[in-house]
C-alpha cells in the first residue's frame, strides 16, 4: 500500500475555525511562539497588568481614594510619584512606604540623592535597618547610577521583589550635568531624555519581577511671564520633563491647606508637624483628581503620618455621625467621645475601630464607586490644576 504525504495546507485548514480564520486559542500559540516567549494571553486569562499587590502609604484615608471600589496603597509593580512643596513630607511618607514594603518581604533600596537620610530616621519611622532585609542606602551620583542600578536588580535577581525609592528627582543630575559648569543652557533637556529612555527600558521589568519605583520630586512655582493666566490654572511643576509623566501609573501631590495654618504645635506652643493636602493628579485606578488630608508630625518622640486622627475627619461628614458640643456620637457605639480620644478608641476598642473602619468604607469608598455623594465631597474644587506640568527649563 502507498502513502501520499498530505500537503502542508491540509493541516493549517485543519486547525483553523470553520470561518477559515485561526481561533484565538491558536492565534495565542502562533503570537507565543513567535516571540520564544508569552507575550500575549487571552481575554479570560489573568492579565499580566493587573495590580496584584498594592503597599499600604501610612494613612488609610489615602489608601482608601486611590483605587476605585477598594482600599488600596502604591501599587506594586508600576511607577509612582510623591511630589510636594518643601517640609511637606515627602520622604515622610516614603519611609514609611519603606517600612510597609518590607513588612510584605519587599526589599528596599533607598537612593538618598540628597544625602539627608539618616538610618535613626528610617528606623524611627518604622524600618528594618539591621535585619536580613535590611534598607540599603545608595548616594547615587546621577541618574543614569541609579536606572542603571534597578536595571541590575531586575535582570541579576529577577526573582526578588523590590522597592526602589528615588529622593528625589528634583536634585539627582544626570551625567551631562555634572560634565557641564553652572550655566543651566549647557546641559538642557539632557535629563529629561535620559528619564525617557531609562523609562522605557524600566517598566517592563518592573511589572514582571513585581518590583516598584517610588520617585520623589519637588512641586515648584510655575513662573510663566508669556501667559500669566497659566499661573492660575497651573500653579506647579514637577521637574524631570513631560515624558516620565506618562510612564507614572499615580502621581500623589502635597500641598498646603488654603486659608488656615499648616503647622501643628503641641501643648506648649511648639511647632512639631504640619497639616498637608493631598491630591490624586493622576490615577489609572478611576479616582483621578481626589483629595485627603493628614498631618505629619517631624519632631518629638512620635514621627509620621497621624494616620488615626485623619480618620475622625474623613467620616464626619457622613450620616452615621452626630456632633453636640465637642462630643461625638456614632451610630452603632452607644459611648459618646471626644475628638482627642477618637485615636486612643481606635487602637484600644475593637467594636469602636470596626465601626469606624466601615463607616470609611462607606463614605469614602463605596459612595464613590457608585456615585451616591456629593462630587464636591471627593474632588479639589478650589484649586483645579489642569493638564501635565511641565518644567520650562527642560
């Protein structure tokens, strides 16, 4: 008996639908192979750019505006900005991000730039300085030493998820830079470029070792003698270019609180922190443009994010909470209390912190999501900034 070889056609018709297209299932596999590597995934798999983790910021208010329907933090495996005016308390916030990070078996690295950052700082916010995850601490010398470093890290331990954290953008120079004297038209746009590229290069990698970059920068006056109704509508600028503004997936900004003093002073007068506004400028979680606010305290014993009290001012407003007087009165607590022991209730009393942890949920999140409140309640309405900063000297 003889054999005839069927043609090679016979074969691709055969695995194609009976529309004489390729199914999704083999398109996937030709896509796949393709590449000698998974680059493409269907509909009803898990998405490789789904956030899997997300790193608590210190402040449950803030975790709770910055995802859409959940309570969420810095979202692992993605790009993030903390940027604000001076004394605002960026490297605040990303010490204690550090401290969360490790908590989850994250390793830190730290990219002091401005060679400020004291380890008795880390650890008193909460850091593992001595540990076998220990923070490391690098003075970078510009950034080109500090992409090239991450680079390292995603490509010789990819296995290993990391927390890089970059303080700050603002005063990291590139190579350029520092080859140039002081006149600032030597090395224009020369930075930006470099963050560009190094952008490009970065995120991939990031999102698949599950390692994140939390870069701190400075929020500076927009100075625009051309168009000085800009100045109104955009009052800050973030350095480093327009084009790292797209690689971010959250940009959180710190500001002051309009009208009223920032400053927290204690029993004596003293001043020991600040009150800051915190803004959402730019989200891919749905919650774009949100606000909150906290105080940071900076001197004395106890140091960060007064994360408890900021809570007390997050439900006020909600139904379930009665004032009389300086006592409060909360649905579900038969106790009355007044807003100074409103912290100490929260970390003494379980019934009191579940009451208040839901009512947040709530107030903050669920009437959000299903668009049940009033709009002026969640966003900044008296200091719209529209549109990307952008530093004019770059």
């Amino acid at each position: 008996m003889t054999f005839v070889a069927a043609p090679l056609f016979y074969f691709k018709e055969k695995n194609m639908a009976k529309s004489g297209k390729l199914s999704s299932k083999d398109l996937l596999k030709m896509l796949n192979k393709k590449a000698g590597k998974d680059i493409a995934f269907l509909g009803d798999d898990e998405n490789p750019a789904d956030i899997k983790d997300w790193i608590p910021t210190g402040s449950d208010w803030l975790d709770a505006i910055i995802c859409r329907g959940q309570k969420a933090g810095i979202p692992v495996g993605r790009i993030t900005e903390i940027a604000g005016l001076e004394s605002s308390g960026k490297s605040f916030m990303a010490g204690q991000i550090a401290a969360a990070a490790q908590k989850k078996g994250i390793r830190v690295i730290y990219y002091d730039s401005e060679q400020t950052m004291t380890s008795e700082f880390l650890e008193k916010l909460g850091c593992d300085m001595d540990g076998e995850n220990a923070i490391v601490i690098v003075q970078p010398e510009d950034v080109e030493m500090v992409l090239e470093t991450i680079e390292t890290c995603l490509t010789e331990d990819p296995d290993t998820r990391y927390l890089h954290i970059l303080d700050s953008l603002a005063m990291t120079p590139c190579r350029a830079d520092l080859e140039k004297d002081f006149n600032p038209q030597g090395s224009m746009a020369q930075k930006p470029r470099v963050l560009s590229m190094g952008m490009q290069k970065l995120t991939v990698g990031l999102n698949k070792t599950q390692s994140t970059f939390l870069v701190l920068n400075q929020l500076k006056t927009n100075i625009n003698t051309s168009n000085p109704m800009m100045m109104l509508s955009q009052p800050w600028f973030t350095p480093g270019g327009k084009a790292i503004i797209y690689a971010y997936s959250l940009r959180i900004w710190l500001t002051g609180l309009k009208g009223k003093s920032t400053f927290v002073e204690d029993e004596n007068g003293y001043r020991v922190g600040s009150e800051v506004k915190v803004k959402l400028e730019k989200s891919k979680f749905g919650t774009q443009g949100r606000i909150c606010n906290f105080k940071i305290l900076w001197a004395g014993e106890r140091i960060g994010i007064m994360n408890e009290e900021s809570l007390l001012t997050a439900i006020k407003k909600s139904d379930k909470i009665s004032v009389s007087g300086a006592w409060y009165q909360m649905e579900g607590y038969d106790k009355k209390f007044q807003a100074s022991k409103f912290a100490e209730l929260l970390n003494t009393d379980v019934s009191f912190s579940k009451i208040v942890h839901d009512i947040i949920d709530e107030e903050v999140i669920r009437k959000f999501e299903n668009k049940t409140g009033k709009a002026s309640d969640f966003y900044d309405t008296e200091e719209e900034v529209v549109g990307d900063q952008q530093d004019p000297d770059c």
